[in-house]
C-alpha cells in the first residue's frame, strides 16, 4: 500500500498548520508512522485516502457515525437543509425538534442547551454547577477526558496520556486548584472531598472510553449518586461519548441512574459540530437570557448539525430494537475471535468492550521485569498492531488509549476481514519476542 499523497500533504500540513493535524488524536507518531493518512472521502463503513487507498473504519470520527458514513437517510436530510440556508444567528424550529427528541431519550433532562463542541458543553455544565452550587472547586476523575476548556485539562486522558503526560501547560494556578482529582472507582476518596462541601460538582465518564474502555461497576456508580446528593454536589454525566451509542438514553440508562446534568456531543449531530448540555430545569434556567450564567455561539444549534442530529436520532429510535443488538453482537463475535488468535499466538491481552466500543490493551507484565519495559513492549505491540492493519486497509485508533468504534454499517465479511489482517498483526507480535 503506498501513502506518496498523504505524506506530501503532510509535509505542506506541517508548515502551516501545529504538527500537520487540527486535534492531537490524528497524529501517527505515538505508532511510529511519521504522518497520517489524509481522508478523502467516506462511505459506509469504509473510508478512502488522497492515495485512493480503502480503510474499514474502526475510528468512526470518534463516535459520531454510528450508521456509517455518508448514510443515505442522513444525506437527504442535510441536503434538504442545506438548500435552505447554512446559518441565521437566529432561532430555528429544528433546534426545538432535536432538543425534544434528545429529552425524550434522557429522562433526567427536562431542558437541554446546544453548543457547537462537546468541550463547550462540559465548559459550561461546570460553570453553571459552580453558579447553581455557589462553591468553586469541581472534581473530575484521572484519566476521563471531557474536552479541552481549561478546568477540565487535568489529568485527562486521551490525546495527553498519548503524548506521555497528563496537563496541559498554560492553565493558570487558581484554576489546576480548584480541579480535585480522584482515581476511577476510589469512592473513599470521592467521599472525603465531597464531605468538605466545598465542591460544586463531580464530572464522570459512566463508562470512560478515553483511557481505554474501562467497564464501570454500576455500584460505583450508585454510590457516586448517593454522596452527591447528601452532600449537593452536583452529579455530571458526560455522555458525549455513550449517548445513543451506548444505549438510546446513554450509561444512565443502562444503569437506570439519573444524574443532574448531562453533556452530549458526537452523534447527536449526526456528524456535523455539535454539543449539547440538560438537565433539571431549575438548573437549565439559571443560563442566560434567563439566569446570569452566560453561554453563547455563532453557530450553536446550527440548522445543519440539527437536521443531521434530528435524522440519526430518529432512525436510531426506529430501528433500536435491530441497531443496539446488531452493534453488540458485533463487538461480541470480534472480541472472541481476537481472543481467540491471541491465545493461538500466546500475545497477552485483555478485551474490553461494552456494546459498539472495544478496546485491545496489550499487556506484557509476564515477559517482563519492570512497568516501564511492560509500557514500551505494550506501546511497541500496539504500533505493530496498528501499523499491520493500517496496511492491510484497516484503520484503528492511532493511540492505545482510544477506544475502536464500529457503525451500523460494519458487515459480518467486514468483520472477518478484520480478524484476517488482526491474525497477521498478532503473529509478527509473537515473532518479535
Ligand atoms: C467524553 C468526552 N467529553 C467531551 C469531549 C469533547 O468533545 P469535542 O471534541 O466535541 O469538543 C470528548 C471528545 O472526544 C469526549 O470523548
């Protein structure tokens, strides 16, 4: 497979845009490919580069194409949209369209804001829970990640776990101190924060899916619940991730437990920039023009992303009884089979997966002797891995911290495609030893 295209971008990338890429995440260097594949275009569940290569898409622009890419459904919607105008800076009646069918899905939201990010959404869930609170610290849990405003960028996951460190420099001191961290699933140190009273809300991943997939016990979860409300703190799922994915209703309703505010993003704009936060109204209502908690945007509730989040969202209600059992078997019968090969080739890994998200950690602990020679041999074995299925026209995550996503559009011959060119990556994994 040749990549002469996309490394010629890349190198006129690099001298006008930081590092050739607009988000950390699309960079190849932490597998050790100088740069990464240029996309051109999209069609299901495969993807095609300016070298006129064809991927199948494990990325699925993290998340928000779940029924694949350029749908046909979709497709009429945004066009229909866009003949009508791009964008008024006024109000529009599918903005009150989407806003009633997200409600609808999320029980525990009696309002919900748009924004254009999921970052805007986090940004302002916690601004308002400072406001509603009146107290000024947050605290968040290591590894999640929740966009990048600045109270949110630390110890996050994700893009800065890839690059080797945890906090973004540039944040100033008042605002890393008033950022209490926790380890995911210490509830006794959730506990001793809360009991201070002094924070204004504690933001989760349900289910984090930006340091690898990890499968919260829904206990965790519940206890969580319980501390935040006896102590009114208030309780934020971010579900921009597992919203609709996950389920309809997202990890809360998985778990049947209702946070009091929720952030989205990713799916609900059908793949164009959105955002959006809910919650109780009493809250909802202290943002402005109602209340003096100020959020705004250009582009918030744009009349495309609306049409395109309103056209998933609905032909994810028609067809969830087929979509969310399709999904998961899916994961399911991928799971097992690369499970399979690993034991077949003796590589070490441990599968995660919930619904439509996996994700393979490559761990050595066995082979040897220290944790920094398990993370080198783990970062070494996912860059084999990626790299054997990148040619091989297979996209993964360029991070082992990255969840894979698969679409609706993922056909069994795709899945098994996978698992051929998966069966190559793992036995050079054995060769290497
Ligand atoms: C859980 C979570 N929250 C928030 C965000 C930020 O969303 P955006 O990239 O749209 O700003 C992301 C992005 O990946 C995310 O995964």
């Amino acid at each position: 497979m040749k990549f002469t295209n996309s490394q010629n971008i890349y190198k006129e990338a690099i001298k006008v845009i930081p590092g050739g890429v607009n988000s950390p995440v699309r960079a190849f260097k932490s597998v050790n490919k100088e740069f990464p594949i240029f996309i051109k275009s999209g069609k299901g569940s495969k993807i095609y580069d300016e070298d006129n290569n064809e991927y199948l898409d494990y990325i699925c622009s993290w998340g928000p194409m779940i029924l694949g890419h350029n749908h046909e459904k979709i497709m009429v919607g945004i066009r229909e949209a866009i003949e009508l105008g791009s964008t008024f800076g006024l109000p529009t009646k599918g903005e009150v369209e989407l806003a009633e069918l997200v409600i609808s899905c999320f029980p525990s939201m009696d309002m919900v804001r748009f924004t254009t990010s999921g970052t805007e959404a986090t940004m302002t869930a916690i601004r308002l829970a400072r406001a509603y609170t009146n107290r000024n610290k947050i605290l968040k849990f290591n590894g999640c990640y929740h966009g990048h405003s600045d109270s949110l960028l630390v110890s996050s996951g994700s893009g800065l776990l890839t690059d080797g460190y945890q906090d973004s420099n540039g944040i100033t001191e008042g605002t890393l101190k008033d950022t209490l961290t926790a380890d995911f699933g210490d509830i006794e140190t959730v506990n001793r924060i809360l009991r201070t009273k002094e924070v204004s809300c504690v933001i989760i991943e349900p289910i984090p899916a930006n340091m690898g997939l990890i499968n919260t016990e829904k206990k965790f979860l519940e206890e969580l619940r319980e501390i935040c409300t006896e102590t009114e703190t208030l309780l934020i799922f971010d579900e921009v991730i597992s919203g609709f994915r996950l389920a309809l209703g997202g990890v809360q309703e998985l778990f049947n437990i209702k946070p009091d505010l929720t952030t989205l993003g990713k799916i609900i704009g059908g793949g164009y920039p959105v955002g959006a936060l809910g919650g109780k109204k009493e809250i909802m209502n202290m943002l402005a023009p109602v209340g003096r908690v100020y959020h705004a945007g250009t582009l918030s509730g744009n009349p495309i992303s609306v049409r395109a989040g309103f056209d998933t969202i609905s032909y994810l209600i028609e067809n969830k009884n087929i979509i969310y059992k399709q999904l998961e078997e899916n994961v399911n019968y991928l799971a097992e089979n690369i499970q399979k090969i690993a034991n077949k080739y003796s590589v070490n890994i441990c599968i995660n997966k919930v619904g439509s998200l996996f994700t393979i950690f490559f761990t050595d602990l066995d082979k040897v002797s220290t944790l920094e020679d398990s993370k080198n041999s783990s970062d070494l074995n996912y860059s084999i891995y990626f790299n054997t299925m990148l040619q091989g026209g297979i996209v993964t995550p360029p991070s082992k911290y990255e969840a894979h996503f698969i679409s609706f559009a993922h056909t069994q011959e795709d899945l098994d495609k996978t698992l051929e060119i998966l069966e190559l990556a793992f036995k050079k994994i054995s060769n290497r030893d």
